[in-house]
C-alpha cells in the first residue's frame, strides 16, 4: 500500500532554523555574521597571497589556493542564506532557491573531499618520492588533477541528484537552518528508504573511499618519516600537519553525518553537526594554514608592518 498516496506536491519548504525566539536569532545573527567576515577574510587572504607572491608558486600552495577558493563560495552558499532567514518570521523557502543551495552545496562539499585527496598525495610524492617530485607534480600534471576535481565532484555529488530529483510533499517543515539533501530526501513523495540508500551509497563513494585513501597515504608517508634522521623528521611532520589537521575536522564530521547510523542521533544533532562543516570548518581552514605555515606568517607581520 502506498503511504504517500493522500500526500500533497508542496511549492516551497520551511525552515525552522534555530529558534522563534527574536532576541536568539538577532544574536545568532552576529555571531554568524562575525564567523562570515572571518571566513571571507582569511580565505580572500589566503587566495590573494598566494596569487601574488611568485615564490609562492608552488604545487602545495596551488591546492590551498584552491581550497581556499572553494571555502569561499562554501560558505557564502549556506552563511547568506542563512543571515536573511534568522530575520525571517516564516523560515519559508521556494523549491527552487533550496535546489539551488543543495546543488551548490553538494558541488563545493565534493570538490574539497576530493581536494583534500589531492593534497595529501602531493604531500605523499614530497615526502615519499622527493626525487621525482618535480616530474610527478609538474604543472601540466596539477592542472589536470585539479580539473579532474571539479568533474568528478560533479559526477559523484551533483549528477546522482540531477537524475533523481525529489518530489517534496506537505507537510514541507524540515528542522534545519538550510536545505541538506538528507532532510530534503525525507520530505520526498516517494519512499523515502530507496532515497535514502542511494543517498548514502554515493556519501560512501565521495566521502568514505576518499578518506581511507587520506589515511594509506599517511601511512605511507609516516613510515618515510621514521626513517629520516631525526633532525629532517620535523621539517617533514611540519608539512602536513596543517592538512591532517584539516582532514580530521572536515571528515570527521562529514563522516559522523553521511556515513553513520542517523537514526541514533536527536532531532537537532544533525543540524549543529552541519554548523560546524558548514560555516565554521571554511573559517578554521586559512587560520589553520595561516599559523602553521611559515611562509604564510611572514607574509601577514610584513603586511602588518607595512600598514603600520
């Protein structure tokens, strides 16, 4: 027997954020807004620095240039958004504006998944494979890798949903602060088990094969590490701790939401889970690099002192 044979076709979905309360949202508000000056800040930075500085022109630096052109447009798809609806009394939203903002955020979130890949293999060929360094990661080679991103990320996270486009019924409230594809799905006229399967296959390809290959390379790289004499081994920890340290907020979470038993958490854990990888992972990113890199950090005294 169908369920969802008395359900309605909804034109617009809403948004029941964080709270009805005016005084929590107008706070909510600054507290969001400050973390979005943050994010565009450290990451317009970043980008800047990076495009500018010649001896900067690097394989390492070309990834985080791009990361930090991703979290750019991360963060601006969900934070905007975001700003407008605490203001807001009904939380709704059209149909098209939320596809929108899950294309854009499916889109972005698989292109630094698979980003991060990348970064931990250029890191794996420096440390691992030194000698043949400047062949392996060559410009033409960086390029293609980095287009190779971009179209998988839309193969893997766009495409499936393009092809399966989800029918939303009344009633149309989803306990979230934006349109998340797994919230999205539940609200579907169809069954809700099949979408949620196919959801969570392609989480495991975009986000869990990534990851464990994260992992191999790390371990590849740590026993090239232990093998250094012990003065080298600093310099080469140096390199990638900045990543790891990325890595393991972003799949952590990630990992937690799309790859773990959803229906043990509460209602509202999904949604500050979000939170964090949604608005305030883009924001750590640049501070992350800024403090741990050296070139970085000289770069900013000498741009302070300047204005000094």
């Amino acid at each position: 027997m169908d369920l969802h044979i008395n359900r309605t076709l909804a034109t617009e979905v809403i948004l029941l954020g964080f709270s009805k309360n005016v005084k929590i949202n107008l706070a909510l508000f600054f507290v969001f807004l400050a973390i979005y000056i943050v994010t565009l800040s450290g990451n317009g930075f970043m980008v800047c620095v990076i495009i500018f500085c010649s001896h900067l022109h690097t394989p390492m630096y070309f990834f985080l240039c791009n990361l930090a052109f991703i979290d750019y447009f991360y963060s601006s798809s969900i934070v905007l958004k975001l700003l407008v609806d605490l203001f807001s009394s009904s939380g709704k939203t059209s149909l098209t504006v939320c596809g929108i903002q899950v294309y854009f955020w499916l889109f972005l979130g698989g292109t630094e998944c698979l980003l991060l890949v990348i970064m931990a293999y250029d890191r794996y060929i420096a440390i691992c494979k030194p000698l043949h360094y400047p062949i392996l990661m060559r410009w033409s080679i960086c390029f293609q890798l980095i287009v190779l991103v971009w179209v998988s990320s839309f193969m893997t996270s766009v495409l499936p949903s393009l092809l399966m486009p989800v029918r939303v019924c009344n009633p149309n409230e989803m306990n979230h602060f934006m349109c998340e594809v797994l919230v999205v799905v539940k609200l579907s006229c169809d069954s809700t088990e099949k979408n949620e399967i196919v959801m969570r296959f392609f989480s495991f390809i975009s986000i869990l094969f990534p990851f464990v290959f994260i992992l191999l390379s790390y371990a590849c790289i740590l026993s090239s590490v232990f093998k250094i004499r012990s003065a080298g081994r600093s310099k080469a920890f140096s390199t990638c701790t900045s990543h790891v340290t990325v890595v393991t907020l972003f799949y952590g979470t990630a990992l937690i939401m799309y790859c773990g038993p959803s229906s043990k958490y509460s209602p509202n854990f999904g949604k500050y889970i979000s939170v964090f990888y949604t608005i305030i992972i883009p924001m750590l990113n640049p501070l992350i690099y800024s403090l741990k890199n050296k070139e970085v950090t000289k770069i900013f005294l000498a741009i302070k002192n300047y204005s000094n």
